[in-house]
C-alpha cells in the first residue's frame, strides 16, 4: 500500500446526512463524526460561515496543548474527540467541549510494547468515530474500544489482531460508522480482515477474511443503489462492494493497482477513485535490497529483510505466508518474478510486475449495485494521470473531483467523463501532504504537513484565497462543524472561526 515517501504512511469521501450514516436521529448535520467527515468525503453541507483568513493566532476560537498525534479531530453533538501519545507508553483519548474548548474528559491507556514505525509517522496515527452517545477508538494493541461520550466511562473493548507491517508503516486504519454497525478494515501484513461491530455492544456482526488482499490504508465508504446500501471498500487490484447486514460481498471491480491508501468518495450510486501505486518487485528491492542493511545484489534474503527490520524478530508466519511462497527454486533468494509471486495474494496479481515501469497512476468511476465481477459492465471510466497522490484522497464537490499531490500541485477533473478542467496547477504551498483536501462554505481547505492551510474557492477555475499558517505541523485531517474548523497539528488541536 510505489515505495512509499520516506517510507511514511499517515493515515491518517458527499453529500449524505449524517443522520442517514450513523443510524442516531439526534446528531446534526454538521457534525464530522469519523475520518473525513460525512461518508468519509470531507464535505460539509452545513450552510454556516467558515474563515478563510486564520493563523495559530489569528481566529482562533480555542487551543489546547497534546501530546504527539496525528489522527484526525471529529466533532459530535456538540463535543470533540482526537487522540495522543503521553510518554511512549500511554496512548490518550480526549474530549472538548465544541464551543468553549473546556476539556470534558481524557482517558489513558498503557499501550504495552510497540513495535518501531517512521520517524514521520506517531502511534497515535488513528482517528476516533463517535455518535451523540459513544466515540470509537482503535488502537493497534489495545483493538476497538467504546466508551461513553460524555463521561469517557468503559463500555466495550474488542480485543483484535495486532496488526504486522513490515515496512514500519505502522497502523494507520481508523472505524467508521453506518446505522448500528462500527465498521474497521485493517489490511496489513499478516492477517487483513473487514468487521463489523455492533455499536451497543461489540459484538461482531460479521467478518470478511481479506487474506486475498495485501497491505491497504482506505476506509469503507457507503453506496447508495437501486438495490440498496453497499459498503465499499478498495483493496489490493479490486474495488468489493459488501451486503451491509452479511458482509457478503456482492460484486467487484479488477480496476485498482497492488494497494491503496486513498479513500474513494461515493455519491449518487458512483464511486470516485484516484490512486497512485507502483510494482511489488520494485518496491522490496528499493526498501530492502538497496536500503542501506541490503547489499544491493537484486535479491532479497529472509537475512536482509531482518536486518531492515532491526532487533525484533520477523514472525514465521509472514515468511510462511509470503517469502517461502516465492522462494519457487527453495535457494533462499526471490529474485524477478518470485517478489511478485513471494509479495501479491495468489489470484490476485495487481499492479506492475516485475521488469515494468512501476509507477502507475489513475482516476475513475465504479457504478455500485452491480453482482458478481462488474470489471466490464460497472466501469464508467478510467483514466491514466501524472497528477494523483498515493495518500492524499480526492474531494468531489458539484460535478468536479480535486486532486492534490505533493508538492502542492492542483489537478480539477469533472466526475461525468474524468475530463480535465484545469491543472496542473501550484497552490503555492510546496509541502508533503498527509491531509486530504476538506469543503465548506464554498471553500476548499488544503493542509500541508508544513503547517500552512491553503484555501481555494470552490469552482471552475483554480482561486487562491489564503494561505494560513498553523505554527505547527499538519498529518492529519481538519474537521468542520458549526462554522468552526478544528485543526489537529502534532502537538495541539485548534479551533478557528470567525469572531
């Protein structure tokens, strides 16, 4: 889930009520609930006003100081909820009041030993879900827990598979809500599953064995058919669709490439997709032949890949599962063809193989409600583009989807046909960018990891309006609700609006 800038994944789509989504009558909505909002599309439909002009100190509403963290902030019956590290132990969970900034409740837990992950990466990578009475929280060793949004107080814990990624990406996958179902996919490196949790009380409704995937950083998304609701979510090659009150999955798409870290947007029965990824082959040979613990012969050995992932020890089951499959002539090399082999799911080969070009990049639009293998029927379109990011998620507002690469580099497409209308464009912010792109008030709200938020008007044509300086260092995800934005930097959670 290309090899991956500096090795780093921060994970940390549009018009559906919010109500429709979590299944609660009493959220408004303007609330931002979940990763990116309604549906995961960054889009807030609320009509309040929201500043273009803000800093660190300008507009702001409210601070407040936390430990390190990257996951998104969201907004919920009038509270707030973001995560942090305290020490390199503990992992928080904290609760503000939306308006006045007076933090309600925070609650600590001791992570237990933790496995190494990039520097630009925080194990506090991952975003909270909540509704008018519960917030959802994962964590890698912890699993899913639910408690009590206004007192903080236990409700339920669900103890999951601590996740494995060899890469060091670490866990970057955050729950998502639909009616009475917390929804989590975790696609890593040694068990990738879908579930389906019961909000009142954990209990798994249903699982899906995603073991034909390999690592993938994007989130469910819900579809609105002629049939009904699917759920969607992108994987290794294909984009399935899943029977929400089964998790049988209904139909899939062979569009995608080898993995994916974007979110797709959905809306009105279509699926949005841009991704950037690149071959397996080139990809373990970059990272681990040629890392500096390689010797750069155009091998890999179960030795190299150790010394890449330093003193703790690989598990057996990740060699069993990938390298002793490669390894076809059982000489302790994979070479050419065996990393494609050692590394994809059998069946499902996606991407470019070994000795082709490696970076691939692409838009499309996927139809839901299709049955079975809808690669020919339900494909709309799809197109190649030099302009997509492999983290950075579209936003699809009116008839047009914005993409935003690093660099800070614009490119407007219209959803009908996946024409261009403009780009690509500088947004005169070069940064690396984690956050996707987020709308209100006819604003688009772009944050680069350097801390400056750009803000361009929502159109035809590319309009700068602002560039903002937080102070501080973006990865995650603002938030919108009730003409506020809250920002979550590394080291504080911001609330800016018009005074």
């Amino acid at each position: 889930m290309c090899c991956i800038r500096n090795q780093a994944v921060l994970l940390c789509l549009v018009t559906l009520s919010f109500s429709f989504l979590c299944g609660t009558s009493s959220t408004q909505a303007e609330d931002w609930a979940q990763f990116r909002g309604p549906n995961c599309s960054g889009v807030s439909t609320a009509k309040n006003k929201l500043p273009a002009e803000f800093t660190d100190q300008k507009n702001v509403i409210w601070s407040a100081k936390l430990g390190d963290g990257i996951g998104c902030p969201v907004v919920a019956a009038g509270r707030v909820f973001t995560s942090g590290m305290v020490g390199k132990d503990k992992v928080a969970l904290y609760a503000y009041d939306a308006k006045t900034g007076t933090k309600l409740w925070e609650r600590i837990w001791k992570t237990g030993e933790l496995l190494e992950i990039h520097g630009t990466n925080s194990f506090a990578a991952t975003t909270p879900a909540a509704d008018d009475e519960r917030v959802y929280f994962y964590f890698s060793t912890l699993g899913m827990l639910a408690v009590d949004a206004e007192t903080g107080a236990d409700v339920w814990e669900k103890k999951l598979p601590v996740p494995y990624f060899v890469f060091k990406w670490g866990a970057g996958m955050s729950p998502t809500l639909y009616k009475d179902l917390v929804l989590f996919c975790q696609d890593d490196d040694l068990a990738p599953a879908f579930y389906a949790f019961n909000k009142k009380t954990g209990k798994i409704v249903w699982k899906d064995d995603r073991s034909d995937q390999a690592v993938n950083y994007s989130h469910p998304v819900i579809c609105e058919t002629d049939q009904g609701d699917e759920i969607v979510v992108a994987g290794t090659g294909t984009l399935i669709g899943y029977d929400p009150k089964t998790g049988k999955r209904l139909w899939s798409a062979r569009t995608l490439l080898r993995n994916i870290k974007t979110t797709p947007v959905s809306r009105d029965g279509i699926i949005y997709v841009a991704l950037q990824s690149g071959g397996i082959a080139n990809q373990w040979l970059a990272s681990i032949d040629r890392w500096e613990t390689g010797n750069s012969d155009g091998k890999v050995t179960k030795k190299e890949i150790q010394a890449f992932v330093g003193k703790v020890k690989v598990p057996e089951a990740f060699y069993k599962k990938t390298f002793d499959r490669g390894d076809l002539n059982k000489d302790g090399f994979l070479e050419g063809k065996e990393l494609d082999i050692a590394f994809l799911p059998p069946g499902n080969e996606a991407g470019a193989k070994f000795g082709e070009e490696p970076a691939q990049q692409f838009i499309m639009a996927v139809k839901g409600g299709g049955r079975g293998d809808v690669t020919k029927t339900h494909l709309l379109w799809k197109h190649p583009t030099k302009h997509t990011d492999h983290i950075v998620s579209p936003l699809v507002t009116e008839d047009r989807m914005l993409l935003v690469k690093g660099g800070g580099i614009s490119t407007c497409f219209e959803v009908g046909k996946g024409k261009k209308l403009w780009g690509p464009k500088r947004i005169q912010n070069e940064s690396e960018y984690f956050a996707s792109p987020i709308y209100g008030d006819g604003k688009i709200y772009v944050a680069g990891e350097n801390g400056k938020i750009v803000v361009l008007e929502d159109g035809p044509e590319q309009k700068i309006l602002a560039k903002n300086d937080m102070g501080d260092s973006i990865l995650g995800t603002p938030a919108i609700a009730d003409g506020r934005i809250f920002v979550r930097t590394r080291s504080k959670l911001i609330c800016v609006g018009e005074k």
